[in-house]
C-alpha cells in the first residue's frame, strides 16, 4: 500500500466520522450568528459600491460608445490587472472576443496577464514591473485603448503600463478602488469605485458588464444587420458590428 493511498484512507475516514452539519433549510437563520452576520455586512457593503458606480454611469457608457467606435474602425483593446483584477479583465476581452448577451462579430482584445509564456520571459528578464508595460510596446498602436484594473491603484507593473501606452498615443482607462489613487491620476479617464476593496472588486464586474451593454447597443446602432431567427446571420450578409478597419501594422 502506497503512502499516497494510506493518506486518502485515513482522511476517508476522517470524513466518515465527521458531525454532520446542521439540517438547515434555504434562506433558514444559519446556526452560527457570527458567521451569518459577517455574510449580511458583506452583502450591505455591496450597496455603496453600486451608488458609487451608480453616480458615474455617465462615464461608463461613454467608454462603451466610444470603445465601440474604434474597435469598429479596426483598433483594439488591451487590458490587464493582478490577481482578482486580472480575473476581471480576462473576463471583459472575453466578452468582446465571444459576446456579451446578443450575437455580433468578435472584436479585437487581448489579456496581457493571460499570456503567461510571455509574462514569465518578461519577468524573469527584465522583472515584474515591466509585464505589462512592455506587451503594451509590442502590441499597442495609435488608437488602441488600454484598461487597467486594480482595487488599490498602487500597482507597479500598472502604472508602468499606462506610462508606455501614453507614448504611443494609447488611451487609457482606469478601474479601481477608492481614489484618487496613483493609477486615476496617470491615466486618460478613470471610474473610482469607492467602497471596501473586495466590493470594488465585485464593483468592477458589474461596471464591465455595463461598458458591454453600451458597447453592443452603439455596435447595433452603427450596424444595423437583419439576422435570422436561430441567431444567426442572413444568407449573403454580414453579421452586425463588423469592422471595417483591419489595417493594423
């Protein structure tokens, strides 16, 4: 018998005499009044991370109008952020590259976190605080917009991005925590969540959801395209929101 396999056997049976967990119901009071109260604070700090984005829904459809109008000219978007952060980011370029809740073409975004090749070479060569800045180098052009999200505003590897892309005439919008924080001030336009950090972060998937809504209503808006009933495009016709660029060097 294998240490591995003797491992597993003595956690079976761990497990096996373990006390059963309370018979409790849906949405029933939870046996643990601490542990349900931390849930509840939790759930009430969520409220003035949606008043604060709330107050700047003004400038979240301006950055889904606008984005829509250069992704359709043929630029693309770029987007990174740490840990949670970059878990939110990946999810926005997911959105473009697939689609959000209504069928059109893909768009051009890519994570610069997700590529991890690419990341560890640049780290392991030149550090961690270059990751960003110099994937914004090889792939950034005039036009293109960068967004970078971190709850701190503090990020090194962030900042040093936002820097690289303002050389090449590279927009850049921030998403973070409580501002004004380093990376509000050294970018374009930025939409500061004011709330406690991990509310800011469920903050920031909301705020990228609606960017989306005004992204495909501006795409629908620039492309109106008939589309057949299962979904997909018309015989002989081009899918809605197609880009008419395609020049990039």
């Amino acid at each position: 018998m294998t240490a591995e396999w003797s491992l597993r056997e003595s956690d079976l049976r761990v497990l096996a005499t373990a006390p059963a967990l309370p018979a409790v119901l849906p949405g029933a009071a939870f046996v643990d009044p601490d542990s349900a109260e931390a849930v509840r604070t939790h759930l009430d700090n969520v409220m003035p991370a949606l008043d604060s984005l709330r107050s700047q829904s003004g400038r979240l459809a301006a950055w889904g109008v606008e984005l829509a109008q250069r992704l359709l000219r043929g630029q693309r978007l770029l987007a990174a952020g740490n840990g949670g952060s970059a878990a939110e980011a990946q999810h926005l370029t997911a959105e473009l590259v697939g689609r959000f809740d209504g069928e059109r073409v893909p768009f051009s975004a890519i994570s610069l976190h997700a590529e991890s090749s690419a990341v560890t070479a640049i780290a392991n060569d030149y550090g961690f605080d270059d990751v960003f800045a110099r994937q914004v180098r090889a792939h950034g052009r005039s036009g293109d917009v960068l967004m970078l999200l971190s709850t701190s505003g503090k990020s090194p590897n962030l900042l040093r991005a936002a820097e690289a892309a303002s050389r090449l005439n590279v927009a850049t919008w921030a998403l973070t925590g409580a501002g004004p924080n380093p990376l509000s001030e050294a970018c374009d336009e930025a939409v500061m969540i004011d709330a406690l950090n991990a509310n800011a972060q469920e903050g920031h998937l909301i705020a990228l959801h609606a960017v989306c809504r005004a992204f495909d209503l501006e795409v629908a808006r620039r492309s109106p395209t008939p589309v057949a009933a299962a979904g997909q495009p018309k015989a002989g016709l081009p899918q809605a929101g197609l880009p008419n660029g395609g020049g990039r060097a």
